[in-house]
C-alpha cells in the first residue's frame, strides 16, 4: 500500500482541509509515479489537478519555496497523492469567517476508501488573533480514516479577547470510525483567556467506533494561570459510541486538566493501558466520567507496566463499568486503591483476563467480586499478604497467600501459596471439575506444602496435581494435610497422579508415593485431605503401615544384580572346551600355539532373593557371543603359557516383578578381556582371566508409559583364577577336582528418572567361589587318513558361595539392598569332538543350578557352545 500524505521536516501553519487539503484512499500499483514541483497556490491546484489526470498509479507533489493557500477548497485528489514540503513552509491566511474549518488540516476519506495516511514533520494548527474572542483551531481532522503520526501536531492557540470561546484548539480530531496512530507527540493549543484544548477530541462516531493506540505522547494544552479556566485533556473523548483508547506511551492533561475525559453523550468507552496516564499538575483525576453521562460503560484495562497518576473516577450510574487485569507478562496491584474514596472509585465489575498474572497487594476495604478468565491472580504472597472481599469465579488460576472473605467456585485452577504457603477463603469454595495444584516438599508429615483452608463448607468435584518440590520422600503417619476444611466437608478431592497404584493414583516424591486421603488418622472425622505414603490406610497413628515406594525402586535394587549376572566370567572348560590331549597326564595343549576361537552362551535363571526391600523375584534371560585369540607366550619341561585376547557382545533382559510394581531391564554390553593360561606337565592347569564391559541400559515399568530411564550407561569389570589337576583313574577316565574365585564389580551413572528421584549405585561387587569335580571320559580315534580324532564327554559338580552381602542402591537419600541366596549348588554335563589332528574342535555343555536355601525357588540353566580353529 502507498503511503499518503506525508509531510517532512516542515512547519504547516493555518488551513488545509478539505477545504484545504484531501489525502484519500490507497491502492497497491506499481512504482510509478509522475513528480510535480509547486511554488504557488496556483501551482499546487494545478498540480493536483493534471496528477488526477495523467495515467501515474501515484502521485508526488514537491514544494519548491514558502507560500499560502486560501481556504478555498482544494481539488479532490482520485488517486494517491504525496506532498513533499520539502523543507519549505506551507501557510494558510487565519479567516475568523470560515467556521471551524480556519486553520485546519482535515484528512477525510472518499466513500468506499481505506486509506492509511501518515504525517511526519511538525503541523500547529492557525491561532486565534491576539486579541480575538475566538478559539485556535484543530491541528489535524480525521474524519473516517487512519491516520498515523510520527511527528509533531499541535492545536492552535486561543485568541486572548477573552470569554468561553477563545480556548486552545485540539491538536487533532477523530471522528466518524477513524483510527489515531500516534508515535511522535499531539498537544492541544494553549490559552491565556480560556480552557486548553485537548489533545485529542474523540468521538462522534456514526460511521462506527474509534479508536486511538497511543505509544509517544498525547497532552492538552495548557489553560491561563489566573485560574478562570483549566487546561485541556489530554483526550477528550465525547459524542456516541467513542471507541477504545490503547496506550503504552503517555497520556497527561494540561495544567489543572484530567490526562483522559469521557464526558457526555459516551455509550461505551474502553481504555487499554501498558504506559502511563498522567493528571495535569493540581488536578486530582486521572481519568473521569462525566456525571451527566448515565449510559454506557467505561473499561478500564491496566496491563503489566500500567502507571496511572491520579484517580480514576467511573461512573455512578449505571453499574456497567469494568476495572479489568490483563496483558501478557507480570505486575502487582493494591487491592486497596478501590474504593468510594480510593484512587479506583465508582467500577463495578472486576476482572482478570489475558495470560499475565497479577499480584494483588494491601488489605482490601471495598466489595470486589471478581471473575477471572484467563491467566493468574495471586491474592498476595509471602512477601505481601493480602485479602479481598468478594466472591470469585474462577475460569484461570487463582493462587496467593492472602485471605477471600467470600465464596469461591473454580472451574479452573486455585494454586495456593505461590511457591508454598496457604490460601485461605473465608467462605464457601465449590468445585467445577477445576484443579487444586499443590507444591509440596514431599517427605514426612511435617513437610513444606502448599495447602488450601476453606473455613466454610467444600462441594462439588477437584482434581488435584501435586508438584514435588525436590522431596525426596519419606515414609508418612498422619501424612501431609493440603486442604483444611472447618465446614462440611462435601467436596471431592481427586488426585492426578503420576500412576495408578492398586486402583488409585499416586504421586512420587523421591523413593516413595504418595496417594490421597480424606480425614486425618488421629482425627478420623476432620474433613481434611492428606497425602499420605503407606502402603494401606493406617488405622491408627501408633501403628502405620508399611511403606509405598515408587514403580521404579524394584527396577532400581535389581538392576546391579543384572549387571553382575552379565558381567560374570566363565571357566577355563566353557571358554575353550578341552584342557588335554591325549589320554595320560602329559600336558600336551589342545589349543596350539595359535588357536582362534569363539563361543555363545545362553542363560534363564529364576531368582528369589533370600532378602530385598521391594523385589519379590526376577528372571532374566542372558546371551553372551565371545570370541579370542590364543598363542604360547613360554614353554619349559613344566609345561607351558599360553597368552590370550578376548573381545565379547552380550544382552540380558530382567523381568522384575514386586509388589510395587512390574517391570523390565535391558541391557546391552560389550568389551574386551585377556587370560592368561599355564598348563602343567603334571596335569596342574592354573587359568586367570580379566575383562571390561560398558553397558547400556534401559529401565522400564509396567505402571507408567515410557521409561523410567533410558540410555543409562554403566561399566563393569570382572578378574578371575582358577585352577584345577587332571587324575588319571581307570582307563579312558579321569577326575579333575577344580577351583575357581570370580571378583565382579559394576557400575552405572548416577540419574534422575522421569519423576526426578536420584538413583545412584551405593554397592555393586561380588566376590563368587566355585569348587568343583569334573569326570572325564576321553576316547582317541585313529582315521583311515591317519589323522586322529578325540571325542570327550564329562559331567561337572560344582558347589558355590557368594562371600560379599549383595548389592545396594540409593534414591532419593533411601537405601535399597537385594542379597540373593548365598550358597547354590550345580551340575554340568558336557562333551567336544576334535578331530584333523586337533586342528578342529566343536565342544559344548549344559548346566543346571539352584540355591540350597528353598531348593528349586531360585534357579539357572543354561547352555554354551564354541567353535576352535588351530593354524
């Protein structure tokens, strides 16, 4: 769109209107437009005269010297026309015969157009003659237009004859469904015989509302000092149905002036403030409504950064006016500058709308019945207590640490407190199907909570979202009381949990949850409503009930022994099948000096912890993939050593299940190892074994969606050494009694899972014994190719001890222990077939084992097999 009517760096004195001057509507069109220089009043009707006519989209008048036009009415432009001061002046002859158009500028708009015209420069509307009885004239008429001012318009002054007549002149009109602009500064023309003249008149809207968004500065002019009359407003707003005025700049009146005056004939005015609303100096009211203007409302909208200096005086009849909060961002207002003899006089509805949130101060003296909307209203906090007196419906949040004399009905959000501390209504509250959000230390009994008092009666339903406030929970008696009710307690409370426990919600705070609860244990007839962290209902205060933890506390005490189950190490037999060749002592290799080899290994276990905090049982199934490879390191008439390098791949997934909830662990880990082997002459083998692993694991529990933490990592690191002697018996038979000590330690990261509960590792070593027998029956085969083959079967029974006392974790500062049964016992059946002179061998074997203690409840199977290849 084209810009019209833009005047820069000039000084417009006297008449342009339309009978001076016609700026009209704007069309989008190319960038063409013809360029006409003007010296004259002549020129400048000739130029605008052959601009209408040529074929130019647009139109640019340029001023090339000072000169004065008559009031005579210019032609009207038919397309836009732009005229340049140039930096000249362009004057007009003050005419007292001309009516009110003398002196004036008049942008109005042709009908059917939209034209958006802005001034930039500086316009003073025609004075009044010294001595003349007559008033100086409107800098600027907009009439059903938009008009945009990013310079500087004043009104002209008054004549100094003397009488009612010879006041300022406004600095621009806004009428007839116009819109005002301003970014620069609008001042009405001063007097030293009459009133001011406002800054802005406004009103007369037939051809709709108007409306004015002021960010620079609007002032009325300035009345005589011998205090016969006042100054102008700084808006005058007058006549039918004005509009709305937006502000964030200034608005102030002239010297004994109100800054905004709705006077009469106003049906509905509303005002927006985000900046400041100054009275004139010795002038009490801000903002007034005319006494004589018995219909329509004013409202009043203070938005964050509101200033109003001065009353403000609504209207006594009739009982429509508004006093609203509102905007986006945050303030604070003293509930006590309402009033009959307040700063905020006469408004009779209060509300609260947009997202900001507002703090409400001081002590309350006049009735406000207040409906909020939209966003929040804090009636006080910590640092300022408040009250109010009035009824509140609530449709956003309402929140503070202050007190309501009055009844409350929320279908939205009440938040005592502001970051704990207590609301209280002195009054009735009813429930909509709204929410009570609590913010709660949550621990013992005595925790920091937010809490709602409602000394009258509850009805109605609530739902109720608790927040933790870093809590990291503790076990409960009576348990943390969040709504004190002194009536009858009718109302419903339900909580929004973060899970279902057991039919109910709960909410986590820590290692624990908490579910809520009508009347206290102690006071079983109170009302109230509790958060309490027991895993039933205490019946009385001297015998609480055990403890609820939260879903992923079993998660979180099964998880290390996982890690240990996958970090184990296995024996010398499982790694690389056959320890010996041949069917005598000699301890000739069955790997060779270079031997590659690999091997999986697959694991179910059942276990039922000999003792745990919340883990009832688990099982897990594991698979191990380990490759390696071996060579000779030394060799002597004693035997040899054999050196190796082991890398390895392995998963497990737990199932956990607990009376506070089921749920899964996987894992994935990989790493690398060395062994270390020697092989006696005498049948003595001596095996040592070392490994590192990092995981990665993902916890999840069957109560919530999603996991409870996801990508944890972890390292673990194992040593083992084990040795054994082979004995020949009877034949192809052999007995080798064996010994093997397995140190385990893991680790993983400390985290916060999805409720915010730190989980860290507080014990995680094993220290596992394993002795055992092994029976061996060996049978060589000779081939007809003359390559030998060895076939092997043998059977294993073992016994095993755990020295260390399990495995801990903490959450939240709670400890958490599982020990499983420390003695197990186990039997192996296995067997290899070697074969291309031992260049070749397939061997494997299956076990079973279960705890001692209650055989058969905690148990493991499992099976490897392995491929080695000699070069």
């Amino acid at each position: 769109m084209s810009v019209v009517g833009t005047f820069d760096k000039a000084r417009l004195f006297t008449g342009v209107s339309l009978t001076a001057l016609m700026l009209c509507y704007c069309i989008s069109s190319p960038a063409w437009a013809g360029s006409y220089p003007v010296n004259s009043d002549a020129a400048l009707r000739a130029a605008i005269q052959t601009a209408n006519a040529d074929g130019d989209a647009n139109a640019t008048i340029v001023m090339t010297g000072n000169f004065s036009i008559s009031t005579t009415a210019l032609p009207n432009p038919t397309k836009p026309i732009t005229i340049d001061t140039n930096g000249f002046v362009l004057t007009n002859t003050y005419d007292p015969t001309a009516g009110t158009s003398r002196g004036t500028l008049t942008i109005q708009q042709l009908a059917g157009a939209n034209v958006p015209v802005t001034f930039s420069g500086t316009l003073v509307g025609a004075n009044a003659g010294a001595a003349a009885t007559t008033a100086g004239q409107i800098g600027v008429a907009a009439t059903a237009t938009k008009f945009t001012n990013d310079g500087s318009i004043r009104g002209g002054n008054g004549g100094g004859g003397g009488g009612a007549a010879a006041s300022g002149g406004s600095g621009v009109r806004v009428q007839t469904g116009s819109s005002l602009t301003n970014n620069g500064t609008i001042v009405g023309g001063d007097s030293t015989s009459a009133g001011g003249g406002a800054g802005v008149a406004y009103g007369n809207a037939v051809g709709g509302p108007n409306t004015i968004l002021n960010m620079g500065t609007i002032r009325g002019g300035n009345g005589p000092t011998n205090g016969t009359a006042g100054g102008g407003s700084g808006i005058l707003a007058q006549g039918g149905n004005a509009g709305q005025i937006v502000n964030s700049g200034t608005i102030e009146g002239g010297t004994g002036a109100a800054a905004i005056v709705a006077s009469n004939g106003i049906i509905n005015l509303d005002i927006v403030n985000s900046g400041t609303i100054r009275a004139g100096a010795g002038q009490a009211n801000a903002i007034t409504r005319s006494l004589a203007a018995t219909t329509g409302r004013l409202t009043l909208e203070l938005q964050p950064g509101s200033v109003i200096e001065g009353n403000v005086i609504a209207g006594a009849v009739p009982t429509t006016d508004v006093l609203r909060l509102g905007g986006t961002g945050s303030d604070s207002f003293d509930i006590s500058r309402i009033g009959a003899a307040a700063q905020y006089q006469n408004f009779d509805t209060f509300e609260k709308t947009g997202s900001s949130t507002w703090l409400l101060t001081g002590v309350g003296t006049a009735t406000t019945d207040w409906t909020i909307y939209d966003g929040t209203l804090l009636v006080g906090d910590h640092s300022a207590p408040a009250s109010v007196i009035g009824d509140i419906t609530n449709f956003g949040t309402l929140g503070g640490s202050g007190t309501i004399f009055g009844d409350v009905t929320s279908s939205g959000t009440v938040a005592p407190g502001n970051s704990i501390g207590t609301l209280t209504i002195s009054g009735n509250y009813t429930g909509n199907g709204g929410t009570l959000a609590i913010e709660s230390v949550l621990g013992g009994d005595a925790s920091p909570t937010d809490r709602l008092v409602v000394t009258g009666n509850t009805a109605g339903m609530t739902n109720v979202k608790v927040t933790n406030l870093g809590g990291g929970g503790a076990q409960t008696v009576e348990g943390i009381k969040i709504v004190d009710v002194g009536g009858t307690s009718a109302g419903s409370f339900s909580l929004l949990g973060d899970y279902v426990f057991q039919g109910d919600q709960a909410v986590v705070g820590g290692a624990y949850a908490y579910r809520l609860y009508q009347n206290g244990v102690s006071t079983p007839a109170d009302g109230d409503w509790y958060l309490r962290s027991a895993l039933t209902n205490p019946a009385t205060s001297s015998a609480p009930t055990a403890p609820l933890y939260q879903p992923g506390v079993p998660l979180y005490e099964a998880y290390p022994q996982l890690l240990l189950a996958l970090n184990g190490l296995s024996t010398l037999q499982q790694r690389l099948g056959d320890r010996y060749w041949h069917g005598d002592s000699a301890a000739a290799l069955a790997k060779g000096p270079d031997n590659v080899w690999l091997r999986t290994e697959g694991t179910h276990a059942s276990i039922e912890p000999d003792s745990s905090t919340t883990v009832d049982s688990y099982d897990y199934n594991l698979f191990k993939l380990e490759g390696g490879l071996d060579g000779e390191l030394y060799q002597d008439k004693a035997g040899r050593l054999i050196g190796g390098l082991t890398v390895h791949y392995g998963t497990i997934s737990g199932d956990i299940d607990s009376l506070y909830g089921n749920g899964d662990i996987d894992t994935t880990g990989f790493g690398l190892g060395a062994t270390l082997t020697w092989y006696g002459d005498d049948g003595l083998y001596v095996d040592a074994q070392s490994h590192v692993t990092w995981y990665d694991t993902d916890l999840k529990s069957d109560l919530v969606d999603g996991a409870m933490e996801s990508g944890n990592n972890g390292f673990g690191y194992a040593l083992s050494l084990e040795t054994g002697r082979r004995f020949a018996a009877s034949g192809p038979w052999s007995i080798t009694p064996q010994a093997q000590l397995v140190y385990s330690s893991v680790d993983f990261d400390t985290f916060n899972d999805r409720f915010g509960a730190r989980v860290s590792l507080d014990d995680g070593d094993s220290l596992l014994g394993r002795l055992g027998v092994a029976l061996d029956r060996e049978e060589t085969m000779q081939r007809a190719n003359g390559q030998t083959a060895l076939a092997k079967i043998y059977g294993i029974a073992n016994l095993y001890g755990e020295f260390l006392d399990g495995t801990a974790v903490d959450v939240s500062g709670t400890g958490f222990e599982t020990k499983n049964d420390p003695v197990w016992a186990g039997l192996t059946l296995g067997g290899s077939y070697t074969w291309n002179d031992d260049r070749y061998s397939l061997y494997g074997e299956v076990a079973a084992k279960s705890s001692l203690k209650d055989f058969g409840d905690s148990y493991a199977l499992s099976g490897t097999a392995g491929l080695r290849v000699k070069w």
